[in-house]
C-alpha cells in the first residue's frame, strides 16, 4: 500500500469536558495545524450507561463539532473499558493472573479474550457504534479497542481461557496420542488421557514443559486476532474507512503480522522517554545519558517494525508531548526533541502522528501525563514544537518510500521460544534483534524489518536473522540459497515446531556440515574475548563443520562461521563484536556504511536523507553540524 500525505493529530477525550469548549478546542487544533483527532476508545459508560440505554447524543455532538472544524475523526471502538455494570452482569469475564487472581475493576482492559459472553457483548456495542457512524461523513478512520496486550493482559489463565485453550489444542492436534508424542509427555509421566485432563501451564510445581508452555502462548495470541478480526469484520461491513489498531512498544506476546492482516494500517504509541526507563536494553549509563532524549533507535525499530505490520501504511497514534505519568523517572524531554520524535516516525514512513493528549487531565490515573495544554488551557511546550512541525510539512516534500538495503527479520514465535526458555537471566529474542537493529543503525544504514517470510525476503542484498529458534525448512532454503549476505544465529533452528531439539542437529542449514554440539549461557562477569576485539556475552555455542573463521575466540574456538553468502553467528555478541560482523557482511554485499558519531542517525527516503542528533549539544557530522536534539533534511543521496 502506498502511505498517504505527512499529517499530524491529536488524541482527545470530550466526555473529559464541558461541550461548552468543544467547538474552542477543535479551533485550536486546527489553527496549530492539527488534521486528526482520536476520540471514543475509552467511552463505553457514556455511550452505554446501562445495559442497553444508549446515549448518542454527546458524541454525535462531538464528531460534528470536530467535523465542522475541518478536522477528521479516528473513532476507537470502546472494548478495552468495559463499565462497570458489564462486570455485575458477567463476573467471570475478569482474566485471571498467573497466580490464579482475578484482575480487577478500577483501571482498563479488564477482561478476558476467551470468555465467549464479553466476546458477544463486544461484538454487540461495535456493531452499534458501526451502525451509526460508519457513513458519518467526519469519521475518516477507525481504531480497534486499545493498546492489546498492554498491562500484561495478553496472558489469561482463566476458567474461559482453559476452556478454549483444551478446544485450540484438540483442533491443532486432533487426538490426545499425538498431542502426549509431540510435547513428549512420556517424561516426568506427564502423559493425559484426553485433552479435558490438560490444564494451563501455570501454578506448576515447578517449571512446565516448555512445549506446553509454547502452545498457550500460541493460543493466546490467537484469542488476540480472533477477537480483533470480529471487530474488523463489523466495521468493514458497514464503513469504508481505514482501520487501524494501536500497538505498543517491546509488547510481543501476540503475533502483530496476523492482528494486523485484518487492519489496513497499523499504528502504535510511542513514549520514548517512559520507554527508556522501563523497556529498552540499556546500561545505566545509557539510560542517564538520553534521559531527556530517549534510545536512539528504539522508536527507529518500532517504525520499521510497524510499516511491516501494516504492509506500508503506519502512524504513530499516540506519541509523548512531555513528562509522562507510569515509568520509574519522567522526565520533561529536551526542548527539540518532541519536533525530533516527529520527524523521525515521518522518515520511517508514517502517514500521521498524532499527541497524546489535547489537555492534561485534572484528575484520575494520568493526571502527571503531559498534554499538548496545561489543565488551565494554557499552551503547553509541546504545542509550540508541533506547530512547528505543522509549519514544516506544508514545504517538505512528499512522501517518497524507498525499500532499505537491508532486511532484519523479526519472528513472534521466536520471541515466545525465547520467553518459554531463554537458557540464561537476561537473555530474550527482542534484546538480541535490537541489538543487531543497533549495530545496523551505527553503520548509518537504513533497516527495513521483515516477517519470517520467504516471499518478504526478495531484492534485499544484506539479510539478518538472529535467534530464530523454529526455522522451517522453506525459509531455511529460502535464506540459504538465495543471492543475499546472510547473517543466521545463534539458536538458529534449535527447536521444532513443538519444541523439541531436532536430529539431524542444529541449525542443519541446506548443504552445510554445521553442527551446534554445545550450548551454554555465560554470566554477564564473565564474557570471552574475540581475536581483534569484541566479546561474547550471555549465550555461546560450541560449532563443529567446515566453513570460513569469521570470528574467533582467543580461546582458539570458532564463533563465526561462513560458507558461500551464509554466515552463522555461534553467540551473542557484544556491540564492537557485532559492528565488526555488520562491517564485514556490508563490505561484501557491497553497501556504503558511515561513521557516524554517537548519538545521530540516519534515515533515507526516496527523496531526502534526515539526520537525527539526539545528543544535546551542537554535533559535527559528515553533513555539518546538527543543533542539539535537532534534525537536518537534504536531497536524497
């Protein structure tokens, strides 16, 4: 799909106000140059008071105040705050925690995926909304409920969830012998008798299979697309405006690619500084340093990672304008940084940014969350950068895509082999892709990420594809045989699709002797040096076949290996280690790198290069000097 023209919005809460400024609200979001308002993803009790009296009248007022403005409306279905009557009428929809407690009433997304009775009574109130705004000629787009996933809710273990988890593992495997062969159940007499016998993988003595395990976090990310595809379904029926959902930063615990092959574009919230503190893989020191900035390349991964969930089209639906109110520090950003963030998502190719929120809330949980007003209507320094920005985008060129020259393969069912056996403290699938991701961006190159896909691989010169523990046998072929430098490993085909160590040994690439005959994990004191400079860290393979040194220990052991294009990496390797590997691999596939300082970056379209100083201070670069937390725009290179 091709993206839409740069746009900028609002997400904005009417029933927060008195309609009395409404109308003066939307002229200020249109005068800052605002075009999208999100509203209506959080307004069940005032949509429904009480079960089946509907009030309409508010909102209907609110779209056509915010239509009358010039302004479009993104309207949320409002599935992830059920109220509070919903829960007297079905006290069992709560989703149980994995200590068996129920998670309760007096926040959001207090419910269940698999409890068929809150299902229905979703179904009814989207199909109600759909019905009467799906032609309203101010509704422009669409979100389903909010933020998946967010808060730890993916996870259920619920009598519902039991329920249906013993129906998706019957239809998956279709008789109990086949289920007890594949998890192997003969250990431990694990054996059962019927798939009622099977419960969830929680509560155990000590821990479960890892095959169990595996199979209800599959399940649960199908519940997720299961319940978005109904939603999507409805409105499709009745409305043909885009529809989009609002993902989140390092969630992973439902697959996006298949939540988002319902939607037409896929957006997600960006929080850059509350993210740095609770969510990137960071030193302390690291931390410290972009405190008021944010990672350098963790919003950059989320932008790519989200153009591929939504095949093209992405907005950023909710970004930080200030100080937020839920990491462990939130600090104000750096004056420049909230224009930064802006451009940034629009170099990545999203059609729209929007801020969250129009006004600050005088009261309930976010108070202490920024908007782009103070509570009192006074501007807040966020309004003045996205007036800026709005300045900017009326001359800056159209959008122009431009595929990367590199793919970075990003596989959900990795992450979950992962979580289910991550074989030592600290080590995870989303921290080893980032790591390489970083890597990538260090060289200056722009990064396109990928589903494990052998048709999403074509055109790429450079392919990375670290830690993908299931690796079926047409994309092994595909990544193998292909005209691609290709980068595979560690943990690469370790497991089968049920989680059981394959014979012939890992990784059995096509027409490569390669064994893995070891593995170990390594304490974070403890890592192993490289010939030339780099380190091992965290996990290790011990690999035995022929193939070309790429890298190697000074322990004499062999950590790199090549044959042909293919190049397997046996370990985790540490920053220099890994610039190193991105050096070499792009030497050969013949792609210009950069040296570029710490702290800035580049992104390339098909019609400018950007430049991105997150550093707070004046910073030379190969294309001149960057003010502090500043952007520079050229021609396309």
């Amino acid at each position: 799909m091709t993206p839409g023209p740069r746009s900028l919005g609002v997400c904005y809460y009417p029933e927060h106000w008195d309609p009395a400024i409404w109308a003066v609200d939307a002229r200020r979001m249109a005068e800052a140059g605002l075009t999208w308002v999100r509203v209506g993803e959080f307004a069940w009790s005032r949509i429904e008071p009480e079960p089946g009296r509907l009030d309409w009248d508010w909102l209907d007022a609110a779209i056509d105040t915010l239509g009358a403005a010039g302004l479009k409306v993104v309207l949320g279905t409002p599935t992830a705050t059920p109220p509070r009557w919903m829960l007297t009428r079905h006290p069992d929809m709560l989703a149980l925690d994995a200590e068996g407690r129920p998670r309760g009433f007096g926040s959001r997304r207090h419910y269940c995926f698999s409890h068929a009775s809150y299902h229905e009574e979703c179904r009814r109130i989207v199909t109600l909304v759909a019905d009467r705004y799906g032609r309203n000629p101010h509704v422009a787009a669409w979100q389903t409920d909010n933020e998946y996933g967010c808060h730890a809710t993916t996870l259920s273990w619920s009598p519902a969830a039991l329920a249906a988890f013993r129906r998706w593992l019957a239809a998956r495997y279709g008789s109990i012998a086949a289920l007890n062969a594949a998890w192997g159940n003969v250990f431990w007499s694990m054996d059962y008798g019927s798939f009622d016998e099977i419960g969830l993988p929680n509560l155990t003595v000590t821990e479960p299979n890892p095959a169990h395990a595996l199979a209800f976090r599959r399940f649960s990310s199908d519940q997720v697309v299961r319940f978005n595809r109904m939603q999507a379904e409805i409105i499709r029926a009745r409305s043909d405006a885009p529809i989009s959902h609002n993902y989140m930063g390092r969630i992973t615990d439902f697959d996006h690619y298949a939540v988002g092959a319902d939607l037409d574009i896929a957006t997600w919230d960006s929080y850059p500084l509350g993210f740095l503190e609770d969510r990137v893989p960071a030193t302390p020191e690291h931390q410290r340093r972009f405190a008021q900035q944010g990672d350098p390349d963790f919003q950059a991964f989320h932008h790519d990672l989200y153009r591929a969930v939504g095949r093209g089209r992405w907005w950023v639906m909710e970004q930080q304008p200030g100080p937020v109110n839920w990491a462990p520090f939130n600090p104000a950003p750096l004056p420049g940084m909230v224009r930064l963030w802006t451009w940034e998502a629009f170099a990545h190719g999203a059609e729209a940014v929007c801020y969250f929120r129009w006004r600050q809330a005088p009261f309930a949980q976010e108070q202490m969350h920024a908007g782009l007003l103070r509570p009192d209507n006074a501007g807040a320094p966020g309004l003045d950068e996205a007036r800026q920005v709005a300045r900017e985008l009326a001359d800056a060129p159209a959008v122009a895509p431009a595929r990367a020259p590199v793919a970075l393969v990003f596989d959900y069912d990795a992450d979950w082999a992962w979580s289910v056996q991550p074989h030592g403290r600290g080590l995870d699938y989303f921290g080893i892709v980032f790591a390489h991701y970083r890597a990538l961006r260090r060289a200056g190159l722009s990064v396109d990420i990928v589903p494990p896909r052998a048709d999403a691989l074509a055109g790429y010169p450079l392919i990375l594809a670290p830690g993908l523990m299931h690796l079926p046998p047409a994309l092994a072929a595909r990544l193998c045989d292909g005209e691609a430098e290709v980068l595979l490993g560690p943990r690469t085909g370790a497991r089968t699709g049920d989680f059981a160590i394959p014979v012939p040994l890992p990784p059995a690439l096509p027409g490569w002797d390669l064994v893995v005959s070891r593995v170990e994990s390594l304490r974070p004191d403890m890592p192993r040096a490289l010939v030339g400079g780099g380190q091992v860290t965290g996990y290790a393979e011990t690999l035995e076949g022929s193939g070309e040194r790429v890298l190697t220990g000074e322990d004499g052991s062999a950590v790199a290996l090549r044959r042909g294009r293919v190049t397997y990496m046996g370990a985790w390797g540490d920053a220099a280690a890994l610039d190193r590997l991105v050096a070499d691999l792009c030497a050969r596939a013949r792609l210009a790198t950069l040296a570029l300082p710490d702290g800035v970056r580049v992104r390339d379209t098909g019609a400018e290069r950007f430049w991105f100083n997150h550093n707070p201070q004046v910073t030379e670069t190969p294309a001149g000097p960057i003010p502090g937390a500043g952007v520079l725009r050229q021609p396309s290179v």
